[in-house]
C-alpha cells in the first residue's frame, strides 16, 4: 500500500496514545507518525499532556479489571451510530485511570482541574523534544532546510517575531564559526514557533528554536540528549528558547550562553 492511499484515522492516533492497540497495530502508526511529523508532533503533545494529567490525579486515581473494557466501548461507539466523544475527552482517558463510578464528585471537582503550572511543566517537557524533532527534519535537508534565506535576515526577524509577538533579534554567531542559513515557522506547542539554522564552514548545523508558553511563570536552564543529538534549553518568562545539534557539548554550550545573551539583549533595548 502506498503512501498516498494509507490513512491513520483519528481514533487510531488516540488509541496509540493510550495504548490500546496491538503491537503490529502500533509499529504501523509510528511508521506513518514518522513519514508525517506534523502529526507525530501533535501525537508527542498529547503523550506529554496524557503524562502530566496521570501524574497529577496519581494521588487518588485507581484502575479496576472493566476499564479497558470501557474505552474499548467507547471508542466502537462510531459503529452503533453513537456520537464519537470530543477529542478532549479522549485525551483524558488517555491521560489518567477512570475514576470508580462511585466516587464523591463533589469532594473531587476542583482538584479534577489541571494546575496551569502542571500544564506549563508540560509544555516545558516537550520543548527539547520538539526541537530535536526540529533538527533531525530540517538539518539534514539540502534543498529547503528553511522558508527564509540569510539574505532576508531582516524580513525574518519581522515576519517570525509578529508571528511570536516577540521582539526578535536573530542572533549573530560568526565569533562562534556559525553564520546563518535561514529560518522557519514551525509549530511549538500547538503555537507558532521559529526556527533559526546555522552552519559551520564544514557544513555541520546547528538550530535555535523559540516557542510561546503564555502560562509559564519559570526560568531554568537544562540539557537533554537524544543520541549524538544535544539540546540546551531554557524558559525565560513566556519564552523557551532551545539550540539544537551534534556538536561538540562544549561548543553547543557556548553557543546557547551567546544566543541567551543576545536574547537577553534584545528583550532589554
């Protein structure tokens, strides 16, 4: 089967995130989620948001032999002419164990609503990944690795920074080895997002990626790695910012304490 003619319905897409589908079942969706990565990017928020919502109901959730039962018959329900849940819904079973019938609603209610920090921590979770998912498409790519050209550095800035509502101030990271090859809108966190690209004079890449969080309320600074692939990040207000390659740690390290401090530059002038 080609391709062209091979569909993932968006029932399938929430019972891989719940996993709730056989094995061969599951190996075919992640291949298409790999030949489709808008949507396994969407598939990976949702797996954050599924961890955080477990995580926060862990305290008073408990599962029961009929469960999986449940979702099952839920999910056929399109069969019997039922209406198909709403898509949140599905994410939240997706996300946590169902309650027992039984349970005092009332006790429960406001606990039942998700903390905005929770919900940031898990946006904050996903900005590494997302960014190596970034750098794995679009580092590699010849012909089109971005939608701008290092020609039009200042429409770039402009165009990506309305998109961001953000005073964006692309960074200059020739002191480094690095000059700039374009930039790209991507999403981050179902959001606009940017992306920068930089290349050594051997041709290595390197990217930076901004993405808009308006809950977050943190600023930290971390490392993440995915095989050779080396991600530094961190949240500064409402903004993450992530610079992403296979370079040397030292180097990578460097280079985001200069993007940092041109950002920082940037938000002050």
């Amino acid at each position: 089967m080609t391709d062209e003619f091979e569909t993932v319905s968006e029932d399938e897409l929430h019972a891989y995130v719940d996993g709730q589908l056989s094995p061969p079942e599951r190996e075919r969706i992640a291949s298409w989620l790999e030949r489709h990565p808008a949507r396994g990017e969407e598939v990976r928020q949702w797996q954050a948001q599924a961890a955080a919502l477990k995580q926060n109901f862990a305290s008073y959730a408990r599962s029961g032999e009929n469960d999986r039962a449940l979702v099952t018959a839920r999910r056929s329900g399109g069969s019997t002419g039922l209406a198909s849940p709403a898509p949140t819904l599905r994410r939240l079973a997706a996300g946590f164990l169902i309650f027992a019938a039984g349970a005092l609603a009332g006790a429960y209610a406001r606990d039942l609503i998700v903390p905005q920090s929770q919900l940031a921590a898990a946006a904050s979770e996903a900005l590494p990944r997302q960014a190596q998912s970034a750098f794995l498409i679009y580092a590699s790519e010849v012909r089109h690795p971005v939608e701008v050209g290092a020609g039009e550095r200042d429409h770039l800035a402009t165009w990506l920074g309305k998109r961001l509502d953000y005073a964006l101030k692309i960074p200059d990271l020739s002191s480094l080895g690095f000059s700039l090859v374009g930039g790209r809108l991507i999403p981050v966190n179902g959001k606009a997002g940017a992306m920068l690209m930089y290349e050594d004079g051997t041709g290595g890449r390197l990217t930076v990626l901004l993405g808009r969080n308006t809950e977050n309320r943190e600023t930290s600074f971390r490392i993440a790695s995915q095989g050779n692939v080396e991600t530094f990040y961190w949240i500064d207000g409402e903004i993450g910012y992530a610079v992403t390659g296979e370079v040397p740690r030292e180097l990578l390290q460097k280079v985001a304490d200069e993007c940092y401090r041109q950002f920082e530059g940037s938000e002050s002038s």
